[in-house]
C-alpha cells in the first residue's frame, strides 16, 4: 500500500507542477530572443505534446544562464503536429540560422521529433546530440485507448513510432533522462543504445525540474573544468 500511495503522491505532484507551468507560460512574456546570446554550444528546445516552449522557461533560462545561447522552435506552437512536420521544422531553424553543434534538449514528444530530426532531415549533421527528457521512445500503451489523433500517435503500434524504434543508429547520441515512475509512459523511457539515466522519483512533469537533468545537459556539452 505504502507504494501505491507514494505513486499517488507522484502523479498529484506531477499534475500540479504541470498546471503551474501551463499558467506561467500564458503569463510571462519574455522574448525568445531574450536567451539567443552565449558562449557555449547552442542548445534548442523542443517542449512536448500541447506545451509551448514558454512551458520550459525555467529550463531555458536555467541553460541561458550557464552561458548557452538557449533556441526555441516558435512555429511548433503548441506542438500538435506529426512528428515528421515537427522534426522538418526543428531542421529549417537550425538552417535558416546556420547554428552547428547544436544540443537538442527535448521533453516527451519533443525527443521523438528530435530523433526523427537526427535521422532523417538534411541538418541532421548540425547537431551533437540529444537529451530527451521522459520520452516515450517505444510509445505509451495508454495511447492506443486515447481517441484524439494527437494522442493516438503515441500508440506503441503506431507506424511513426515503429519507424522511429528501427533508426538505432542515432541512439548513441542520445542522453534519456526519466523518472523511475511516470503515468504517462508505464514502459519507461529507456533507449537502447543511449544513456539511460534513471532518476529515483515519479513524474512526466516534474522531472523536468530535477537538478539531473541540468547535469546531464551540462556533462553533455561543456567543456570539462581544466
């Protein structure tokens, strides 16, 4: 019993971490523009399923702040698109501003559009690699019930999402980053091939803020200290 209520605990905390970056990101207003300066390897973001990138500031900002030149993909609005659009977008922003050496930092869908952006667009050579934050690599058996089309793509039968699991040759380039417990994604994130980092909490949301995940930006594209 005792687990069932910390999972309970989890999921509460998860989803009221989640409403409180949903009314931050409809009530700030930096400009994207705000976080496009830095020394250090360029990052872009790409936020996930229904999230602006205004849901990830704290995450932005906190990346800025270390010294990254921070980009976000503004035309994904609310990210609702397929992930072969989504991944299309990501490539023209790193062509229309010849960035290279770019690190994708991404949450949930936002790792499969990176994937499919490292696998098979013509910038693919622009980036590094990706951390993927609570990324439902192999999908969610959940989805498969949901009958909203932008929810069903995430249906571990889902050609897009087989198509996906098939390109192994990027995965090497990938850090994924996930909570021991995560109610939207009951098989994990785990990558073959990847960094898998499994962090000893419960969230899809919440995650996000864990001190992990800056850590694992950070081993992935700063110079180590002398």
């Amino acid at each position: 019993m005792s687990g069932l209520l910390r999972r309970a605990g989890w999921w509460a905390a998860d989803y009221a971490y989640a409403g409180l970056g949903q009314l931050r990101a409809t009530t700030r207003r930096r400009s994207a523009r705000d976080f496009q300066d830095g020394r250090l390897a360029p990052i872009v973001v790409i936020p996930g399923v229904y999230e602006s990138w205004r849901f990830l500031t704290p995450l932005v900002v906190a990346l800025h702040d270390r010294g990254h030149p921070v980009h976000v993909v503004e035309p994904l609005r609310h990210n609702r698109r397929p992930f072969g659009e989504g991944a299309e977008i990501v490539a023209r922003l790193l062509e229309e501003r010849d960035l290279h050496d770019v690190v994708l930092v991404a949450h949930s869908k936002g790792g499969l559009i990176g994937k499919r952006m490292m696998s098979a667009t013509a910038a693919a050579s622009r980036v590094r690699g990706m951390v993927a934050i609570a990324t439902p690599f192999g999908g969610s058996r959940y989805a498969r019930f949901l009958a909203v089309p932008t929810l069903h793509a995430f249906s571990p039968r889902n050609a897009a999402i087989l198509a996906l699991a098939r390109e192994t040759e990027v995965n090497r380039r990938i850090v994924s980053v996930y909570a021991r417990f995560d109610p939207h994604i009951p098989e994990g994130s785990e990558l073959p091939g990847a960094r898998n980092v499994v962090i000893e909490t419960g969230g899809h949301f919440r995650v996000l803020a864990h001190p992990r995940v800056i850590a694992e930006v950070a081993a992935f594209s700063e110079p180590s200290p002398g």
